[in-house]
C-alpha cells in the first residue's frame, strides 16, 4: 500500500521494542505505523503451538526481578507469569567430568579452585562497577578492556583450567558467543546491565525467576492488537530510508512507500545493513552495523513423560561444553503433561551442529542428556521442537548482538544517536538489561520519548526515566556469606602467605638478634 | 528494466572481481548482466580527475610481482603501468618518536630490539608455511591462532614495545584495521597469501612496485566497454535474489526485475547483508556475512609544488601512529608538475578523524607531515582530495573484509560454497592476494570458472588455474644476509647464552674435577 498520508512515526520492527515505542506513541496521541520484515509479530520472542504440548517458548522467555519495565507492561497487558522450577541439584560438565554445583559453582575438593572461581563473580562485578552504562567508552580503563577478548582476560587472570571453562561456558550461555569471540568490556557492560552477577545468573531472585503464561510472545501481540491492524503491517521488509528537512520516506520490499515525520529503527544492529538510506549513513554508523554480529543459537525443547531426573535429585539445570550448553527445566509441565528439557545450543555448538537435520540434533542431544543426566531414559523424548535463529533473515541470530575487541570504544558512542529524523531503539540500544525484554522495553520508549522531545511534546529531562519497582516482584538482596565476600583470589592468598612467611622469619630473625644481644650484654 | 528473457548469468558487483567474472563467460558466448549498486563501475578503484592534478587514484592503486593475474589482464586491455619511486630513506615515528628505517624495520641502538624486529617478520612466514591457503580452518593450530588476537600474540611473543608497535602500525597500513581486531589466524592467512612478508611489504620487486598509468579504474571502465552498455547497469541494487530449480530471479531497489540461470555474488560479505534470499541463506551464511566487517580507511593525496622531503633524503615513506598511519611518494608527478604524498588515515585514525570536514583533515595531516618529514613546507600544501571509503553504502569501508577471532574456524568453509544457482567471487574470497586487485580477477575467474563446470562445459580440474608468471614482472628472490635468515630470537638468543653459561660452568667444573682428582692421584 502505498498512500501519501504524512504519519507521525513509522517504526520498523515489530519486536518488544518497536512495539512499546509504538504503543507509547499511540497513547501520546501520535499516527503510528509498525513495518515488520517476518510475517509474524514478536521479533526475538516466539511462541510455539502444538496439540501435543499445548505451547511453549521458542525465544526470550525469562523475567525476573529489576526488569521492572517488562513487568509494568506485561501486567498492564494481562499477560501472567509464573515462578520457574528452581529444586534440586545442577550440574556442570566439562571436559568429561561431570560435577554437582554448589552455591555459583562447580563442587570441588581443590580449595584454591573454589578461591579462585569465588574471584572470578566478585571481579567482574568489582571491574563493572567502573563502567558507566550509557557511555561504556568513556573512563579511564576503556581502551584497555575493550582491546582484549575474555578468553585472553580468562588466561591472564585465573589460575585454574576449571574457572576458565567456567567462563567460556558462561560466555556461551549468556552471549551465545564464545569467550575468544567478546570483548573484555562488552561482557562487563553486558553483566553490570544485568544488575550484577548473581542477579544475572540466578532462577530464584534473578533474571530466569519467572515466563509468561501463554509464552512471551503474547506481550507483542497484545500491544498489536492494541494498536490495531491498520497500524502493524507484517511481510514488509524495509529496503529504503530516504529522509529530508520535511519527512521520510520509507520503501519496504513489496514496493509500497510510506511518509512519516520521524522514523525508529527497532532492529538489531546488524540487521541495519538491510536498509538503504539517503542520505548516506555517517562513517562510523556504517561501520558499526557490520561489527555488532548476532549471537549463534539454536533452541532446543525435549519433552519427556516424567521428570526422571528428579529421581536423582537434579533441578534439570545443566552448564557443559559440548553440543548443548546449557539446560532447564523449567517446570513448566504442559497440559498434557509431559515435561520439557529446555536445551540451548549456542556459541561454536550451535555452529558445529546447525547443518544437521532437526532428527539427526535431537538424537545427539538426547545421547548428550543421557551423560549429563546420568538416565538413559534421556534417549526416549516423547516429543522434540526446536528454533535456529541463525537462519532467520530478519534477525540474524539470538539472543542478542554483541562485540569483539575495538568497537564499543571506537564505535558505540553513535549506537543510539539519532540521525536527523532517525532514531534508534532495539534491546541492544538500551542502558539496563540489554539484551532482555526488559531492555527492550526500555529503548523503545527512550527512542520515543526522545521523538516526543524532537515534537515539543516533553523536556529533555523527560526522556530517560527510571521504572518504579515492581511490588510483586522485589529484587531481594542476595545473602552472601562473611566468608564469600572476603575470601581472596589465588594471588591474593598467595601474596598473603608469602607476607605472612615474610614476616614470620623478620619476627624469628628479629627475636633471635635480640636474644643474641641479650647474650652478649649478660 | 524488467525483462522476461532469461540470461545465462547475473554477476552482482561491477568492481574489477565482478567485471572480470563477466569477461570471462562473456568471451565464453554466454549472455551476461551485471548489476552494479554504485552509480560507477570500478568498485574499491576509484580514478579522480581534476584540472589542477589531471588524475589520481583514491582506491586500490598497487601492483607488483606475482600478481600475475591482473598484470595480464591489464597488459590485456592495454593499461600500462609505471614503476613506484623507492628512492631515498625511509622514516618510523611512533609514540613521539622518530626513526629512520633500514632494511624491513626501524633503526634502534639496541640489538636486541633489532633481534626482536627480526624475529617477527621471520617468525610470520614460518607460521604462514602451515596454513593450508584454500581451507585455513583445517590444520593443527587453526583453533589456536584463530582464538587470539594479532595484539595477544605479539605481547606474548615479543619483548620490546618497539617491535609491538610496528606490528600494530602493520596492521593499520595492510589491513586497515587493528592488532586487537584481526584475528591472529585471519592475519597470518592474509600475509601468506600475499607470498610472505617480504613481498608484501616491499615497493621494489613487492606489493607496491607499480601503479596503473591513468589509474586502476582504468581497468574496470574498460572491461565494461568491452561488455557493452547493455551488459553493465549502474545504480541498480540488488534487494532481493530468489532461486527455485530452473532460474534465479533478481530484482532491485529500482523496482526491476532480471531472470538467470546462474548468479555470480562479487560482493564484499558483509555487503551481502543488503540482499534478500530467497530461500533463505544456509545458517552460517547468514552468520558469517554480520562477520566480516570492512576496514576503516580514509584515502588522502596531498599535493606539494616540489617533493622537498627529497632536500632531506627522505623517500616519502612513513610508518606512524596517529592520524595517518602510512605515507607513499610514488613518484608520480602530475602532469601539472605537482608532487603528492599518498596518505592513508587507516584503523582508529580514520575512526577518530572521519567526524572532521575535509579541511579540518587535510590541516590536521598537514601539521603531522610537517613534523614526519621535519620540514614546515609540508604546511603548504597546493592541493588535497580524499575518497572515505568508510561512509560508502555498498562498499562499505576498505581496502578489504578482515575477520575478529573465532570466524576463520567456525564460519569460513562457507565463504565460497556456492548455494544452489549462486556463486561467490569478490578479492575476499581469493586464496592468492585476498585483499588486491590480484585476488579479485582470481576470485572472478574462478567463480565464472565453476559456473561454466556447471553447465557441463569444462571439466572440475579447470575451475582452479595456475596463472604463469609475467616475463616482464619477474618475481626476484629476496636478497637476504646469512645473519639476517640465521638471528636467533630474543629467547634463542637467550637460551644460547644460558646453554652457553651452562656449558662453560658444568665444563669449569668437570676441569676442577679433574685437576682435584689428578692432584689426590698424584
């Protein structure tokens, strides 16, 4: 369709992002139009619907405590939510060797392996407390983290192969990218954003505390519906962006041309690479799009009839290296009762794998489970879905771009700078759980505020505001130990000792000088 | 245009691996396209003209022994070439610092730096002999070396800051990009591809011996006359490829439409992004084209009534941090007799000066000339011109594509796999002068090569040619020292002397035994 209507915003992507900007301009009065590439709504959120599981989550599907933005909206929505399982004992696996997980890590006998894992959570939330998040490239030690990858940190600072898998999985699990792949900054930006370590990687009080009943994607579709069907349009990719003093026009791929006053882009940044703009893009825009990769993921569901593993006492939460990095059981049992294994192949696993046919992974995942589980009746899943973001044109991979060494210090600065009528939003645009629904909340209404502020409509000061804690949902502060919190690393323990040594043979040497003395004077 | 004839072959992309690729099946008798997204042929060879300096190039410019490929195909269509001036000295200047340059690297005092510059270049060459050039993703140490960046190896491997810096500056010249953004792997690959280090580096019998009289796009302009007008359409992007069993459909941001039986991509990676497939790209496709991202490059000429750097002895060459990393006099005095230095904004030059107007530039370079070649004339300058290649939509930045770590490993055995009817040609794909103008034709070529194998035309064996040497561009062997091929490095040289102590000790002390022993006998 193409009409010379002059709107007021239009919006690509119809994601959590670009919807909650449309939704927020719509309430302010404003003439939206939300253009989507894929044929559905929802972006990086996808809901799954089958006769024999009822529906399941194929995208971001977690909430917890502090995302308070996506909490105010899916409340305001309807959209309920419920606690994940979060009993029972996890497990880690590596390199072969399978151990139980206590407290944030790996059991084991070794002492200063605890010390030093213990270092590796309290560091990054030490080293992100320097960083500032709306401007990562500006204090004193941003060029240095930003010029090194976390696998090179890893092996500079911890002492113990067992930590440095530690992190690599972690990496994985959380980035869908490999250690060796993310700049040193990026990751501590990505953490500190997610309100610290244990906040990030916890189920109970943290970022896996709770899903959406009926699936996250809900959240985009009743904001659709909201707005309407004559203001979301699906199936139209955005090929051209041509802007002047007085409007943009926008060109999709079905050959329609839309007007508006103002435009936001609600993409990942590498998905900017698709749009053809007039003028050009800056320099370092144009560059930072090709630098900002997805993340490499395939999620996994395997339904099985019980929940064997519970027979051993295990959570069904899983950290390995291998084909799947990391598993859930979220205790999401289905209508017809059955139970999933929620199973995600990320990182260099979903990149060894992605060629296999869907039977071909979910046999070799259920082998792995197996291992993992220590329970053959891993090998006879009752039912298996599974969603490769990797192959979607339109996103690109999941969950979430991120950045090797040398682009937020040279580059980001102009991530979420609007030019002219353009602005930007997306959950890697945001300041505070990038990469979340909740961050995606959060740059969408920044970016239309910010069109707001462009019209007269609201001050400068009223762009960027902070969410209100959500009652239901209060971020409890995480009980440490006296002992955790003050345990040194393995070089701090060590220069310890050595002091210690030191002065020991100064007190011996000093006693032994005083006795002699004493000896002489008597 | 739309048009319901179907051709044999759509080659996207009219830079010098488009064009070639063309030429090729064209003289084969098959009906060819080509599409270009620019409004000018020539791609990353760009020819400026202007009646104060007749011409200049502001992209690609060099060639020189064992670039074979586009030595005959510019004898070919009658482009002459000139030889580079080398005369005179060289100058580093690095961290306020100013050099001399003897032989491969800058002068020092300290032999154990000389040492250690030695080590690097030699060291590299080894490290290249291991890398399988068509598939460098599958031998011992690919995982190792495509783990870590150029800056991680050189701070583990080389003991002088001096050494680290000329590698950083390296980087910045060859591949406009930094230490801590290429890959180790993607580096030593490149190196290797350009026949070593030497070959690489040097004006005279290397990569900088000529450049084309009436400059590189020379050779583009006129392979597009030899195809006709009817066979080369500017300003037409590409948006969308759709390939089903019998054709490929191509249509552009114009609205046209064109059908093929087979369709040729000569595009740098990351520009395939702006192209939508249909059916969608195989995962690591989709990956690898957000992984590829474009150097940062601002190409400046600076022209001076007289080369009064020479009043000094100097060549013109420079190697420096800062805003420009690299100078070149290559002798080419206009035809106005105006005497220009090339000067290559490279890295986070470009990054951090591409914000300027152009005259904030050409003063900031100046000023910096002027303290290289430690002469205020270079304050006064008589003309400037500079290409950014880094704000061009469908080029998107230069000279080449460079991968960070992980992607050599994990994504690149795709990067020329064909995917059904679409080929893959572009300098990026050569396994020989990846980067040049030389890998460009090879990559055409063999992509044209693969197409004529598919339709049953020539044989498997042919795809992959040879190319002989040009008589008139012999490739000299490097005239080394025996000391310059036999130095150890610093930690041979270490080692030696440390076995020697050791030998000279354990001897002493075997004499002492002896002459104990004798005097006891005795």
């Amino acid at each position: 369709m193409t009409s010379e209507r002059i709107l007021d915003v239009i919006v690509v992507g119809a994601g959590i992002s670009g919807l909650s900007a449309a939704k927020l301009l719509h309430e302010s009065g404003q003439d939206v139009l939300v253009l989507e590439a894929n044929d559905r709504i929802g972006g990086r959120t996808c809901n799954f619907y089958d006769k024999e599981i009822d529906y399941t989550d194929l995208g971001g599907a977690y909430m917890g405590p502090t995302q308070d933005r996506i909490y105010r909206l899916s409340q305001e929505l309807g959209v309920d939510n419920f606690r994940c399982n979060d009993d029972g004992e996890a497990v880690a696996y590596n390199r072969g060797k399978w151990r139980l997980v206590s407290g944030q890590y790996p059991d084991t006998w070794n002492p200063f392996i605890s010390l030093d894992l213990n270092h590796f959570w309290h560091l990054i939330d030490k080293m992100g407390k320097k960083i500032p998040m709306d401007h990562p490239w500006d204090f004193p030690e941003a060029e240095e983290w930003d010029s090194m990858t976390v696998k090179e940190w890893a092996e500079k600072t911890f002492w113990f192969q067992l930590t440095r898998d530690f992190i690599t999985v972690h990496c994985c699990c959380g980035l869908c990218a490999e250690d060796k792949d993310l700049s040193l900054l990026y990751f501590l930006w990505y953490i500190k954003g997610c309100c610290g370590y244990l906040r990030y990687s916890s189920t109970q009080n943290g970022a896996q505390e709770r899903k959406f009943v009926g699936g996250s994607q809900k959240i985009s579709l009743k904001i659709a519906e909201q707005l309407g069907k004559d203001r979301v349009y699906l199936s139209n990719a955005v090929t051209c962006v041509s802007q002047d003093a007085g409007c943009v026009t926008v060109t999709t791929a079905t050959g329609d041309s839309y007007k508006a006053r103002y435009i936001i882009a609600a993409l990942p940044p590498a998905m900017l690479n698709k749009i053809a703009f007039t003028p050009n893009l800056p320099s370092l825009r144009n560059q930072l799009n090709q630098r900002y990769p997805m993340g490499a993921v395939i999620k996994t569901m395997m339904y099985y009839e019980r929940p064997f593993w519970r027979d051993s006492g295990y959570s069904g939460s899983v950290l390995a290296d291998g084909i799947i990095s990391e598993i859930r059981y979220d205790g999401s049992q289905t209508s017809k009762g059955h139970h999933p294994l929620v199973g995600f192949m990320s990182g260099d696993g979903a990149k060894e794998h992605c060629h296999l046919s869907k039977e071909e992974r979910r046999d070799r995942i259920a082998q792995r489970y197996a291992i993992l589980l220590k329970n053959d009746l891993a090998l006879k899943p009752i039912f298996y879905v599974e969603k490769n973001w990797m192959e979607e044109p339109y996103i690109g991979g999941g969950y979430v771009g991120f950045t090797p060494p040398g682009v937020i210090t040279k580059y980001c600065k102009v991530l979420r700078e609007p030019i002219g009528r353009l602005y930007f939003a997306g959950t890697e645009t945001a300041t505070k759980w990038s990469g979340y629904m909740d961050g995606a909340v959060q740059a969408g209404e920044r970016a239309a505020r910010e069109i707001l502020h462009a019209m007269g409509k609201i001050s400068k000061d009223e762009i960027w505001q902070e969410e209100p804690e959500a009652e239901d949902m209060p971020a409890l502060p995480f009980e440490e130990t006296f002992l955790d919190r003050h345990l040194p690393s393995v070089s701090g323990f060590l220069r310890f000792v050595g002091a210690s040594l030191f002065l020991s043979a100064m007190g011996g040497a000093l006693w032994m000088t005083k006795d002699t003395l004493q000896r002489i004077i008597n």
